[in-house]
C-alpha cells in the first residue's frame, strides 16, 4: 500500500480506519494468508449466495464477509469466518427499513422486536405519535434503549401535536406568538437530542387543530436541525389531493423534507383514479426541486381506532368532554347526521371512506364483552345485537377506556397499491410496532396482518406473484432508497465497509403467513437477519442478541442567520 494512501487512511475514525485497512489488505496477500492460518479473518462469511447490493442493480454470485459489524469484502473469498453460512440458491439483501414503524414504547420493555425481524426488518423509523417521552426526556430515553438493549437499529421522529399539547393543551386553539415560540423551541430541543424530524396525524384530534402555517413554522426548526416533516395527511379520502398540496405547501415554505406516511387512496368512489393523480402532483413537486416521497404497506384495509368516526367538533374541548357528550343521546342524533353525511375538508370520515359500516370490521374491542364478535363487522354484529351501528361502535370505544378500541377499515383498491408501489420514490412501512412476544399483536393492540407480514408480502405478492415490481426494486425501495431519505450514510447497501444489516431469503419460498383471521402468524422463506454483523434470526428463532443500535439526527440547529444566508 503506497504512503499516501495509509496517511489518507489515518485521517479517518479509527473504526473505519481499520475496516478499510482489511479490505486494502485482502486474503489474498500475505497478511490475509498469514491471519487465515492463525484463526478465521472474518466474523461471518455468507457463501455462495446471489447477493442483492440494494442500488436496484441485479444480482451477482458472490460471498460477503462481515467483520466488526461491516461489510469487509464481497467476492470470492478465502478467508474463514468464526462463522460460515452456506446461501447457496438464496439472495443476500442489506437488511430492510421499516418507514413507519411504532416501536417507540414497546421497545423500553423488551428490546427484542421478534416479529419486526422475522420479517426481515433490520431499522425501523418509528414517531408517528411522537415519542414516548417529552423533549426534554429524549437525550435519556435514548440512553434507557442502549442500556437495556435493542435487536435492530431504531430512530424516531418527535410529533408537532407534542410540541402543541405540552404548550396549549388537547383543545382547539390558535398559538399566539409567544406561544407558538414555546412550540419551536420544544421541536428544537427534540432535534437537538436526536429526533430525526416532525410528525403529525392530521385526522386524529388534537393533531386536526393544527392549521398548515403553525405547521410550516414548526416544520421551518425541523429542517434548520436536519431533520424531516412526515405526515399521516389531514386526509386519505375525497380530499386525499387537497391534503397532498398541503404536504407540499409545507415542505416548499419550510424548506424541509416531506416524508407521507402510509400513502393511500381510501375513498371508493375515486378508485382507480386519485392515487394516479397523486403520483403526477408529487412528481410535479420534485420537479420544483421539493424533496417529497411518500410510504405504503400492501394492505386494502388500515386499522386504526374508532376517533375517525366522530366528528371533530366533539373533542374540541378536550377528551374528558368528549367522553362526556358522546354519552349523550341527544349529542349522538347530532353525530350521527354528520356521519351519513360524508367527510368533509375538516373530518376524514373512515366509515364514509370504507363504504360503511359493513367494511369496517371489530379487530380489538379491549373488552370480552365485545371482543367474541372479532373480525366481524360492525354492521352485522349490530344486526346481531339489534343496534344501531354508531351506537355500537362509540359504545365499544366508550367501554374500552382507558384502552383503545381499534377496528379495521376496508378503504383500498388492489390496483391503487400497485400504482403507488410503482412510484419511484416510495418506500415499505408498516404502521405496526414489535409484540412483547411472537403470536401476540403488537404494542397498539392491532390484530393486523401488517406486523407480521408487510415485507415479505413485497416480494410474496407484488413481485413473485403479480410481477409488480422486479425484485432488485423491490430490495431498493426496502433498503437502499429509505436509508437515503433518513440520512443512513452507512446503512441500505451491500458494500464494503458498510454496516453489515443483512437479510439471507429464498425468493421460491418467501410468504407472508399473516391473513385477516391469522394476524399475528410469522412468515416462511427467510433463514438469516443479521443486524451490525451479529446473526439475530437463526432459521426463524431470535437467538437474543441485541446489536442494534440508537439511529440520531444530526442534533445540530443551524441558527436563522445561517438558513437566510
């Protein structure tokens, strides 16, 4: 190795330093032979498979050798690992990004997130709702999850709504400028401790009393400190192309990234329609040079809680008189006109959106009195008990407090997941979080075949069955493609002295196992996941390691002199 190059090695962390030393070195000159008869050169070897780099390039036959936690050299390779596996006729993929994840609780309990890597996931990007702690809190819980352990790689977004509830509260009110300031310093001090952005959820109260210029002011700090504005939209249905613009609207006068959450077009009446119009509004955007992309799971039912089917005027003044009026039945006349009605700009109204109640189906009542009618739909169980079908569903919400009742709305078209999967710039999220253990549902109670299922039904479904996607695609909207819109400079490609996040799969024999009726059955066809060079998965049994790691922003604001110059 010439003198330069050694002096250019030096100048870099000594970590990587030594990666890269290895790897200039390689097995076959004297060090490598040297080493490989004193004991094995490499921690792992994966042999013989057709190795997936993640950039969307085909396969190529090779071996991939892992030490200290890279990528040290892919080829053919002579050296021994401690540990050797044998991919022959499987693919070698970097490991998969989960978008969407909600781990961000469950993961302080047990660190193990079984079902999130039996799926092959190897980073889950969670904070939809925020983080599980205030700002101020985030710098130690993050230090809580390294302590304790966690068996992937795991960041999270900070939620807006936190910011505003911890200033104004849960009720409907503007800020004013002293306010709104305390708003702004709570999202800066979130990034300053490692959030990865904002977050809103748009259709769920309080977060539908944000207005589009509280959020760009937020969303302004966010990007000074390097971080991304991702959004469950105001609206998923008829106004789903109205509350794209908004998301535009932010990300070009905030100057931030735009991440959209769960993307679908939930509305039956546009079928076939919306969602190809969504793809030319957001193609437009970037065209304009505004950063936004969006992200799915493969699934024609959301699940989420039965708030979507009350009008948003009723939490106006906060939960506990919500609960209040929702018990009244005079208010419940009121509620009930509004909901035949149909959504408007204000109210995203799931069961308007599904088609009614008869596609809205009970998933977790949190209450034996109700759960016996699982996976039934609300409007035949309220046959059944001779109801009305609100009063049925606000009945359950009411009687499962202090937990959430959660239902499953049936509000997509097959054909408008495959359109938004051939976007080129969308991503694989699972809106689910780990389980406490394999079988059970995950941590929000939602029996849906998404936390088990999400990523292998990628290449299950859309690619080996419908042809959807090619494969390497598919690998690169799972890996490569989101490790770029996180920042994960290290991570989302096989390459040498990348961080050694692997998933070992046999394409023939890839399925996703969860259904309706079976939600929480793990899936088949994946043999390894490796997590920062550690095996995890062992032929579908977690072998309790914990190598996964903290993923932090870049916790550095710029100043506002810096931005305007």
């Amino acid at each position: 190795m010439k003198r330069g190059k050694v002096a250019r090695l030096l100048k870099l962390p000594i970590e990587m330093t030594k990666v890269l030393l290895l790897v200039a070195l390689g097995v076959s000159g004297g060090f490598g032979a040297a080493y490989a008869q004193n004991g094995p050169m490499y921690d792992i070897v994966i042999r013989n498979g057709r190795v997936l780099d993640g950039a969307g390039n085909p396969w190529i036959s090779a071996d991939v050798a892992v030490r200290d936690g890279r990528f040290i050299r892919i080829g053919q390779i002579a050296g021994r690992g401690a540990q050797e596996i044998d991919a022959a006729g499987k693919y070698i993929s970097p490991g998969w990004i989960d978008m969407m994840d909600q781990s961000g609780e469950i993961l302080l309990q047990s660190g193990l997130a079984e079902n999130k890597l039996l799926m092959g996931v190897t980073t889950a990007i969670a904070g939809e709702g925020g983080t599980p702690v205030q700002a101020k809190e985030i710098e130690e819980y993050f230090k809580q999850l390294e302590q304790s352990g966690i068996s992937l790689n795991f960041g999270t977004y900070y939620s807006a709504t936190q910011a505003r509830q911890a200033v104004l509260g849960d009720k409907n009110t503007i800020p004013n400028a002293e306010q709104l300031a305390a708003m702004t310093a709570l999202v800066r001090k979130a990034m300053e401790s490692g959030a990865l952005g904002i977050t809103t959820a748009l259709i769920y109260p309080p977060a539908n009393f944000h207005s589009t210029e509280e959020l760009i002011a937020l969303s302004r700090v966010a990007a000074r400190c390097g971080g991304l504005y991702a959004t469950h939209m105001r609206d998923e249905s008829r106004f789903l192309l109205k509350a794209v613009e908004e998301a535009v609207e932010i990300g070009e006068k905030a100057g931030i990234e735009v991440e959209i959450f769960h993307l679908k077009a939930a509305y039956q009446p546009h079928w076939g329609q919306d969602m190809e119009k969504v793809g030319e509004a957001i193609s437009k955007a970037r065209s304009r040079g505004i950063d936004i992309a969006a992200d799915l799971y493969p699934y024609p039912a959301g699940g989420t809680g039965f708030e979507p089917t009350v009008p948003p005027w009723v939490f106006a003044d906060g939960p506990d008189k919500a609960i209040e009026m929702m018990r009244d039945p005079e208010l419940r006349k009121q509620m009930k006109k509004e909901l035949q009605k149909g959504a408007t700009e204000t109210w995203s109204n799931l069961v308007y959106a599904a088609g009614g109640w008869k596609n809205v189906v009970l998933a977790n009542a949190q209450n034996p009195k109700y759960d016996r009618y699982r996976f039934r739909s609300i409007d035949d169980i309220a046959r059944e008990l001779k109801m009305d079908p609100a009063d049925l569903a606000w009945d359950i919400m009411l009687e499962a407090l202090p937990d959430r009742a959660m239902a499953l709305y049936y509000m997509m078209d097959e054909k408008d997941i495959e359109t938004a999967l051939r976007f080129p710039w969308t991503s694989i999220g699972s809106d689910a979080g780990a389980s406490l253990a394999v079988g059970e549902p995950d941590v929000l109670g939602m029996p849906h075949p998404r936390s088990y299922g999400t990523f292998p039904r990628i290449i299950s479904e859309y690619v080996r069955k419908r042809g959807v996607l090619t494969l390497e695609d598919a690998i690169r909207k799972m890996t490569s493609w989101p490790a770029g819109r996180m920042g994960l400079q290290d991570r989302g490609l096989i390459r040498e002295g990348m961080r050694a996040d692997v998933v070992i799969f046999d394409f023939d024999q890839i399925t996703d196992q969860a259904t309706w009726k079976h939600p929480t059955k793990p899936p088949s066809g994946i043999s390894y996941v490796l997590v920062n060079g550690e095996v995890v998965i062992d032929h579908g049994r977690h072998t309790g390691a914990k190598p996964g790691h903290v993923i932090r922003g870049p916790r550095v604001c710029k100043a506002v002199e810096e931005v305007a110059n």
